[in-house]
C-alpha cells in the first residue's frame, strides 16, 4: 500500500512505537499520583514535555497537552471567550473544520459575529483583507499556518504583527506546519498542533500559550498547570516527546525538505502531463509558488471527475489519498475550502489531495503516479469524460 494521505496522520515512527511500549510496559501509573512509581511517569511526561516545547521553540511551561488538535482549538477559542465580553472572531475562508465548524456552533449559543478574511484561487490570504477585519470588540483572531488540504502557507507572521498592532489576540493553527518546517511559535499567543501529523501516535494534540496569556479552563481540574483537567495520556505524550525528536533531527537538514519538496513535483507533473496526453483536463489547486507551498501536498482537480469515485479505485490499486479533508471524506460534498478558494464545482468535485510524509520514496511516487493516471484514465472513459 503506497500510503499519500500523510496530512491527515502519518506512520508512527520506531522511536514513538518504543515509547508508547515503554510506558504501557513501565510507565503506566498515574503521573498526578505521589508515589514513586507515579512520580516516574510524571518524570517521562514532562522529559517528553520539553522534547515537544524544544521542537516548537518555547518554553515547557507554555505546552498544555490536549487530545488533539481539535481540543486545544476548543480550549483556546472558548476560554478566550469566556474571559472577555468581545464578541467578534476573525477568521479566513480556508480553516480546518475544527475551527469553522466550532464558530458556526458557537456563533448562534454565545452571539458571536465571525468574520472571515477571504481567500482567492491561489488560497493564499491576503493580510490588508484580514486586518480590515480587525475591528475593535475583536475577541480573537485565528489562522493557520499550512493548509491541510492544500498545502499552502499562510504568512502567519505578518498576521500576528497585525493582532499585536491592534491588541487582538491571534491563535495560528500549526497544526500542518509543525515537524514539517522549522516552527517557534513563541511568536503567538496561541497556537495549536498535533503531534501525530509527525509520526507521534493518535490522542495527543498541544496548545502553546505565551507565558501570562489567561485563558479561562474549559476542563477544571489539577493537572496541566490548571488548564485541562483529567489524566494525562502518558503512552501518546511520551511517543510525542521521542517524535518531536525525530522531527529535530529531520528538520537539521533543509537538503532533506527540498528532496520531498522534488518528489511531490515529479509525481505532480508526471500525473498533470500524462492527464494531458489522454485529454482530461487536470490542474493543481492552489499555489504552485514554492515560496508559498509545504513541500509534501499536491491537491489535484481532475475536471468533471468524481473524486470519490476515483479514491476508491486508488484504494482497490494500492493508493490511499483523499478528497478534501479527512473528516470530510464519506461525504459526497465537495470541499468547503476549494469552493471558498473559488476553485469551479465541477473541479472541487474531482479533487483529490496527495500528501507525502519524510519517509515517502521516489519509487513510491513513481509507483502511485502511474496508478492515478490509470484510474484517471478508465473513470473518463467510463464516464465520457475527455477535453
Ligand atoms: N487543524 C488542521 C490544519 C488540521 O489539518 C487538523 C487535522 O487534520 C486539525 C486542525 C485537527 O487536528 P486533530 O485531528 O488532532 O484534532
């Protein structure tokens, strides 16, 4: 199985499955509890704390461990608002789910007004747009840093100047960028990751708050500093911490980054050209600026295709991808981020992302390109579909 579907949750690494045996096998007791054999635990947790806090720049004291990703967006966002009277969010077109499906169920509860920064056809945000946004009575503002369908980079830093400028709080959703690309989220009030989208195990995700940033806990209880109760889970946090060490030794070398960043674009444009050859029409969505670009996605628009149809005869050939977000798949709506880039439906309709982690081969690729094609090839046919 050649597996490019690594934005939505990447292989484990051989550090994190010793860790996550390590701690079933030995640091299995309560780290919140006195005694020594708890006290051990507690010892592994916070070790594997400063592993995760090093990786993202700042300090351990600023790592809240969570459930994942969607948590922490949860923790940051409600306890944002419930310490202030503001009433107003600024958001973009193009977040995860986890953030525009929390506005939308929070905005008619707690009489939120969200506005959101558009995004155009290269789904690269425009800051004058956003700042406009800002307007005072802004509670928060919230972006993220790597598109998880996408690819694209936001240019998160020039947004954060803006918040400051304005005295808004602004919360980056790292959750794409992290372990991909060197990341100091010292540089944010808040920000959020997840730490199996780098080859750490599913059940842990992370909120970085800058020190002094008050958030108001939305899971009363001891642990975490007093930000998020509840028993920690020691065996994800401790394979967190041994693969934030692996994403340090990975990221020391940029060479290795601009390796992958060539094997997305020959398998991009071994698909795009053969696409050609057989008339169906086929682009990228998005950005192709590498400047602009995370060197492990490619989201493809196959013209008039249906991009379920052509997933589950990738899976039946040996490729798992996706169509839209992960969550979203199961779904026969096309993805609300393409529609909001303004990509045309009958292109977000046969989109399908692509998405390599460190470890994916040039053989791998090659291998994956030329099964696209043929099931790009036998769906047009099938469906009449050609230019
Ligand atoms: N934000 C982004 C950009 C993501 O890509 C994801 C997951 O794909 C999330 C948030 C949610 O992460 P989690 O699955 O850890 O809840």
């Amino acid at each position: 199985m050649i597996y490019l579907d690594n934005n939505s949750t990447t292989r484990p690494c051989e550090s994190a499955i010793e860790a996550l045996d390590a701690s079933a096998r030995r640091w299995w007791a309560n780290p919140s509890s006195a005694h020594r054999a708890g006290q051990d635990a507690r010892a592994q947790v916070e070790l594997a704390r400063a592993h995760v806090a090093a990786l993202v720049g700042v300090k351990p004291r600023g790592i809240t461990f969570t459930a994942s990703a969607t948590e922490a967006i949860n923790l940051a966002v409600r306890g944002v608002l419930d310490a202030t009277d503001e009433r107003a969010v600024v958001t973009t077109a193009t977040e995860h789910g986890a953030v525009r499906e929390l506005l939308a169920h929070l905005a008619p509860r707690r009489g939120l007004t969200v506005r959101v920064a558009p995004i155009g056809p290269t789904g690269v945000l425009d800051p004058d747009g956003l700042e406009a946004l800002l307007l005072p009575g802004t509670a928060l503002c919230i972006a993220h840093w790597a598109n998880n369908e996408t690819g694209v980079v936001q240019p998160v830093a020039e947004v954060a100047r803006r918040c400051r400028a304005r005295g808004v709080p602004f919360l980056c959703d790292a959750t794409q960028w992290v372990g991909k690309m060197p990341a100091d989220l010292s540089a944010f009030d808040l920000a959020c990751f997840s730490p199996h989208k780098f080859h750490g195990v599913k059940g842990v995700g992370a909120l970085v708050t800058r020190p002094g940033f008050g958030l108001v806990p939305q899971m009363p209880g001891a642990q975490e500093l007093g930000r998020r109760g509840g028993t920690e889970s020691v065996p994800a946090i401790l394979a967190a911490g041994a693969a934030a060490l692996a994403a340090a030794e990975f990221l020391r070398d940029p060479d290795a980054r601009d390796r992958l960043a060539r094997q997305r674009d020959r398998f991009e444009r071994a698909v795009l050209d053969g696409c050609a050859a057989c008339g169906v029409r086929a682009r990228v969505n998005g950005s192709t600026d590498p400047a602009h670009r995370l060197w492990n996605t490619t989201n493809l628009a196959f013209h008039a295709l249906e991009a379920e149809a052509l997933l589950l005869m990738l899976s039946e050939r040996g490729v798992c991808a996706s169509a839209g977000a992960a969550c979203a798949s199961g779904s026969l709506e096309p993805s609300p981020v393409l529609l909001a880039m303004g990509i045309e439906p009958a292109d977000a309709h046969g989109s399908l992302r692509f998405s390599l982690s460190r470890d994916t081969t040039t053989e791998e690729v090659d291998r994956a390109a030329g099964i696209v094609l043929a099931s790009v090839r036998l769906l047009a046919r099938a469906t009449g579909t050609r230019a």
